[in-house]
C-alpha cells in the first residue's frame, strides 16, 4: 500500500517516495501483463473454470505468450 501525501502540507519523505515509485513501476508491469493475456486470450475473460483451475489456463495462456514472442524455443 503506497503512502499517501500527509493532509497537513508536509512532503513525504525522500524514502516513501521512493517506495512509491517502485510499487508504481511494478503494478504497471503486471497490469500490463495481465492486459496482454486477457486481450490475446479472450478465453480468459470468461472463465466459468473452478478458481483452483484458473491459474492453469493462465500459466497456458503465458507459455503460449512467451512461445509466441520467441522467449521460449
């Protein structure tokens, strides 16, 4: 969780920036991630799998990803 601006008009301090920073970098990377599968993988944006099922047609849906950029032979 990022931490907010104090109310009072004090500044964060240069760590929490920077913390913040970082959990904005990675939840765009995984945002767009996720953007990537669920665009390519119409499947997945209607699952009607049981939840423990999910997370096997998603880690299908990466390698075929991954396949398909050449990342993997």
């Amino acid at each position: 969780m990022p931490f907010r601006q104090p109310a009072d008009g004090n500044v964060l301090s240069v760590g929490n920036r920077t913390r913040n920073a970082l959990q904005r970098a990675l939840r765009c990377l995984g945002e767009r991630g996720f953007a990537l599968l669920t665009e390519r993988w119409t499947a997945l944006r209607h699952t009607t799998l049981s939840p423990s099922r999910i997370g096997d047609l998603v880690r299908a849906a990466l390698v075929l990803v991954h396949f398909e950029h050449r990342r993997i032979s």
